[in-house]
C-alpha cells in the first residue's frame, strides 16, 4: 500500500492492468495527484504590476487586470524548461530567469475595457468552457445616496453605468455588451451575476428585477425575460390595457354624473401611486405563504386565527422584502434569497433575517419557501450540497468539488463544527447564508479535494476569497496511508515578515489540472505613511 500510493511508477503500471469501477475512472486517475505536487516555490518572482484574479475553470488562461483597472491581460500557462548539462539536474540551483514570470506564462493580449470614467470590477469573472467565452464588468462611481426615483427601492445606492463585456478569450475580441443605466447589480466576486450552461441571470437590486439572458453560440447576449413587477411576458400589456379600459369607463361616468364638460380628466387617467400594485413576484410569494397557512389547518376558527398571527401581524413586512441574489438550480428554477433593505447592501448582511424561496419559471409559481434558519432547509443543504453549486453541464472540472454532501471527511468537518457550536440555530442561520451560492467562486484544483489531502481551511480553501496570512508554511498531507506531508504552500517572502504591525492578506490561485499554483501576499504598513508590498511567489513541481 506505502509502495503503491508514494511510487509514481507503480501507479502508472496499475492504471495499464487494472480497470476501475464504473463511474470512477477521473477519482481513479486523480489519486495521482498524491505523487504530482506543486511542492518547490520560487518566491519573490519578479511579475507585472497586475492584479490576477484567476485560471479559468479548464486551465487554458490566465485572468488579470492592470492596477488601473483599465485593461484586460490574459496569460496563457506553459512550463519552466531550461537545460543541464550535468547528470543530476535535480540538486541544481534553478536558473536566474525562473525568477520572472514570463518563463511560467505568455502573454497572449491585453484589451482597454474600461472607458475614462469607469473601472473594470476585478472581483467579477465568468467563464462559459463550451465556448471559450469570459463575461467581465465596468462601472462608474457609486451615488449612495441616490434618489428613489422610477420605482427604484429607497436605500439602494446606485451606479451611472454597468457594462457586461462578452469576450472571445482566445483572442480578446469584444462580442457584445449589455449596459444598466442608474442601476445598481453586486458585482463584488459574482454576487448579483449567475451563469448556467448558457443562461445568464443579472439581478438589479435598484429595480427589483431579475434579468434573464441567453448566451447564444455566435456571441450575442440575448434579453430572455424581466421577473420582478411582472412574471409573464405579456403581463405588462394586460395590465396596461386593463388599466386604459378603466380610465375610459371612469371617464364616462363622471361625465353622465356631471353633465357637463367642465372636468379635469387628467388626473384620472393617471395610476395612483398610493394604490400601486405588488411586484409580480411579490404578489406569487404572499400567494404561497396566504396558501401555506390556510392548508395547514381544517377547523376554520384555527385556520382563520392562524393566518391573522402569521400572515397578516406580519404582512407588511413580508410586503418590505426585497431580492437579494438570485442562482440558477436548473434551466426551470431559481432560488431568490428574499431580506431587508439594509441587507442587501450591507457587507454584513449574515445579521439580517432573511428568506429563500425556489420559483419556476415556466409557472410562474413559488415552489417552495424557507426561514435562512429552517431545520429543513439545512438538512437539504447538508445531503444535497452539490445541486446548489448547480454546475453547467459542459463543465467536468466544476462537478468534482469536494462538499460535505460527496465527500465523508467534509462532512465530518461540518458535523464537528455543529456540534461544537453554543447555538443549534445560529449555527444554521451561518450555513445558510451561503445561499444562494455565488457563481464559479470555487477553484476545481484536485488538491483542495478533501478525499487526497488535509489542509487547515482557516488558512487555505477552494473559496476564492482572501485569507488573513501567516509566516508559517500552510501544510498538506495525505489523507491516506502513510498520512505524510506531501507539500507546503508558503505565501510572502521566504524569510517572512518582522514587522508585526502590518496587515497580511493572501489569496490563491491553482491550477484545475497542472501541479502549479500562484499565491499573492498583500502587506498593508498601518504606520504613515501608508505602504502596500505585494510579493508573488510561484509553487509547481520541479
């Protein structure tokens, strides 16, 4: 068993004469990642001023954008080749230029996105494999205090202009855009944005509208539907045409009350904004909850008692709600996270009360609808973890992330840390607020699957998220026979850092199939004047 899982060798002899079960032929060839480790790191590496954000989902680019935030420049990864003359090559000190970040990556273009007074949004990134296309973000400055005007919802800042930018990432070529005027989208790491085969979901949180678009093969994003005030396609057109019928009917009545010509009809043809209607939406959730209620109960007393206590004590509330962020959990449903103004665009929104709800679209219809602290609703986050991850189906590096409902030692993880919680609930309501999950936030890299390696996820995770940073080498280790270390990640300068009053953060990016992985270790000197050092080191099998 020692020989068979730390011998390279011998696993390439077992994978010519043995056959692996059906269904588990890539976990069979992903155990090879136990011998093929990023375990050497050149630190320091002399690289571009940029800002990386990441390897798209198959490996073949390299994301990143200049410290302007003006321009797109995308890396294609190649290998460190040099030669040797001597016969043990390996004891031998790299050359010079493994130093420089040109001798890992080739630069394949870079592109102007962003005009003069807008940035690109370097947290927001969405890859669509199939086609090889890269959906990026402008915008301008936000007005937090913007008026609510339009129908616009009171408390929501908003963004002059966002621009969605289609790319051909094989060689930067500008497909199509869609821009939002005075609107307002949470672009921060793909937060209001979702992306599912070729369907796109933009979710304004100004407006109250969930925009569905279609990514067709030729490069156009093509508007599908608006849900928010009106669910069906041509809801506007019936309520609008109602609403002229009985403007018309108004009129003739007063004008056979009065008798005469002498009246202002202006005023009655105009909708009262204090008798508007619930949104769409809206009006299907407080349908389903008023049903919800009223089938729980047989005895009319107790069925009418209940739904003054529970619906509406609560109604206005329930009316107050707003749509947070919106994921696809197929091509017919969504899964719409419903909570205060406040919270949707607090950077805290975990404290706020919040609702999910599951809504067809063919329908039309809520399907279902949860409290984000609901016992049942974690126990179908905890065994059906991976239909909320809702991965495209061209993507086969996505469908392999270890979560506690494919993976026994994430799952352990999960019921160690429930257990060990002081509050049942509050445990809850920390889990799932995760969801809905963002979109692509999840690196595929076999060596963040929890079934090969060990790691400590305060330090390092698949999230792609910044990590507070530390001096000492991150570990992994086998999780099998001999459970040995098999390789450290150590992010910033390889003496480390003395100065104990700076402020480290760093963040990852590996690889999905090579044994390379790039970490970035931002150090901000709180002592004026201010100073931000980045140091990027380099970590890939010699």
């Amino acid at each position: 068993m020692f020989f068979k899982s730390s011998n390279i060798t011998a696993r390439i002899f077992d994978r010519q004469i043995c056959t692996p079960a059906p269904g588990t032929s890539v976990h069979y060839a992903r155990k090879f990642y136990e011998n093929l480790v990023p375990s050497y790191t050149v630190y320091e590496v002399e690289c571009p001023d940029h800002s990386f954000r990441k390897f798209t989902d198959d490996g073949q680019y390299l994301i990143s954008f200049s410290r302007n935030q003006q321009e797109l420049i995308v890396y294609r990864p190649r290998w460190l080749s040099f030669s040797c003359k001597d016969e043990d090559c390996d004891n031998h000190d790299l050359p010079l230029k493994a130093k420089r970040f040109e001798s890992f990556f080739t630069q394949l273009y870079c592109v102007p996105l962003a005009s003069c007074n807008e940035l690109i949004c370097k947290d927001f990134f969405l890859y669509m494999e199939s086609n090889k296309f890269g959906l990026f973000a402008t915008s301008t400055a936000q007005v937090h205090d913007a008026p609510a005007v339009g129908g616009a919802v009171q408390g929501v800042p908003s963004i002059e202009k966002i621009t969605f930018h289609l790319l051909r990432l094989e060689d930067g070529f500008v497909l199509d855009e869609k821009v939002f005027c005075n609107d307002y989208v949470n672009l921060a790491h793909n937060l209001g944005v979702f992306l599912y085969d070729d369907l796109l979901t933009i979710v304004s949180l100004r407006y109250q509208i969930i925009h569905i678009l279609q990514i067709r093969d030729s490069g156009n994003l093509v508007h599908v539907r608006a849900i928010g005030e009106f669910c069906r396609e041509d809801d506007e057109l019936f309520l609008n045409s109602n609403a002229q019928g009985m403007a018309l009917s108004d009129k003739n009545k007063q004008q056979q009350l009065l008798g005469n010509h002498i009246y202002n009809n202006i005023h009655q043809a105009q909708p009262n904004p204090g008798n508007s209607f619930l949104s769409g939406i809206k009006q299907r959730l407080l349908s389903f909850m008023f049903r919800g209620l009223w089938n729980e109960e047989t005895d009319d007393t107790l069925r009418v008692q209940k739904i003054r206590q529970k619906f509406y004590f609560h109604f206005q509330d329930y009316c107050d709600l707003i749509i947070w962020k919106v994921q696809f959990l197929d091509r017919h449903h969504l899964l719409i996270k419903f909570g205060s103004v406040d919270g949707g665009v607090s950077r805290h929104a975990d404290t706020h009360p919040a609702f999910v709800a599951v809504y067809n679209m063919d329908t039309t219809e809520i399907v279902s609808f949860y409290q984000n602290s609901a016992d049942e609703l974690y126990m179908l986050f905890e065994q059906f973890c991976d239909h909320f991850y809702a991965t495209s189906r061209n993507s086969m590096h996505m469908n392999f992330i270890s979560s506690h409902s494919n993976n026994i030692h994430a799952l352990e993880q999960l019921r160690s840390i429930k257990d060990k919680a002081s509050s049942s609930s509050q445990f809850m309501k920390k889990m799932l607020s995760s969801l809905p999950f963002s979109c692509q936030s999840l690196s595929p890299s076999p060596y963040f699957d929890q079934s090969l390696f060990r790691f400590d996820d305060k330090l390092i995770s698949a999230t792609d998220r910044h990590k507070q940073s530390t001096d000492h080498p991150i570990k992994f280790i086998l999780r099998r026979h001999p459970y040995s270390l098999r390789f450290k990640i150590k992010p910033g300068p390889e003496a480390g850092s003395m100065d104990g009053r700076a402020k480290k953060i760093s963040w990852f990016l590996f690889h999905p199939v090579l044994p390379l992985a790039l970490s970035v270790q931002q150090t901000l000197i709180m002592q004026p004047p201010l100073v931000n050092i980045s140091v990027v080191n380099i970590h890939f099998r010699r």
